[in-house]
C-alpha cells in the first residue's frame, strides 16, 4: 500500500512541475512575441516620424498617402496602424479598403495588400486588442483607445 502512495504522490508531483514548466514556457514565448510585435511597430513609426510632422497616427498615415514612399512601407505602416487602433485613421483605411480581390500571395512591395486594409480596419474598430496598450510611448493621440 505504502509503496502505491509513494508512487502516486510521485506521480503527481511530476505533472504538477510539467504544468509550471509549460506554463512558464508558454508565458515567456507571449513576450517574446509581444515584444517583436512592439519593435515592428516601433521601426516603422520611427520611420514616419523621420520623415512627416505630427504624432504617431499622423506621421503613419502621412506615410501611406504619400506618392514618394515604397508599397512595404506603405503595408507595414497599414499594419501598425491596426496595432495602435487610433481611430483617426479610418478615413485613410476606408479610402484604401476598395473591395478588389487580390490573389494570393500577396506582394506587400507591389501594391497595397487589401486583406492588411481590412484586417487594419477590423483591429481598429475592435473594443479587444492584446497588443494596444503597449503603445503609449510612442507618441500616441488622445484618440486611441
């Protein structure tokens, strides 16, 4: 009888440290990916703010009307725009956003990637993101949520 006990409690302690090892795995790859998320926000922002005046939202969105920037530049800036969800931004998303159908893959260094458009626009119109309250130090307007 004892024998079984011990062999149970052994047992049991082994799942109980797989569970915390996973656990602390699982939480430091969400930083990880979360950090990653934030540096590529980050680039891109700083980029737009090298080049046109305003906060955050303004200088992104200067970026993509612009006639001088590239189509990746462009993109990307579409994409950080989701991520930071200022709601400034949807006349310039909606505009964009023209109900084409693009085969993919898509090449963000040709043209406009309208699936990032709407999937911009969707993130912004999102009272959920896990991602937006990282981006208070980036110069943000009050019209972020």
């Amino acid at each position: 009888m004892r024998l079984s006990h011990r062999k149970s409690t052994r047992e049991s302690n082994t799942v109980f440290w797989l569970i915390i090892i996973v656990m602390t795995v699982g939480i430091g790859g969400l930083g990880l990916s979360l950090r990653s998320i934030y540096s590529r926000v980050e680039t891109i922002v700083r980029i737009a703010q090298s080049r046109y005046a305003g906060d955050t939202a303004e200088a992104l969105m200067s970026l993509i009307e612009s006639d001088s920037e590239t189509y990746r530049d462009k993109n990307r800036a579409i994409w950080a725009l989701g991520q930071i969800g200022d709601t400034r931004a949807l006349p310039v998303l909606q505009r964009l956003n023209t109900g084409e159908v693009q085969e993919k893959p898509y090449d963000p260094s040709a043209y406009i990637v309208l699936y990032s458009v709407r999937k911009a626009i969707e993130q912004i119109q999102s009272d959920f993101s896990l991602t937006r309250w990282m981006y208070g130090g980036l110069g943000q307007s009050p019209h972020s949520p």
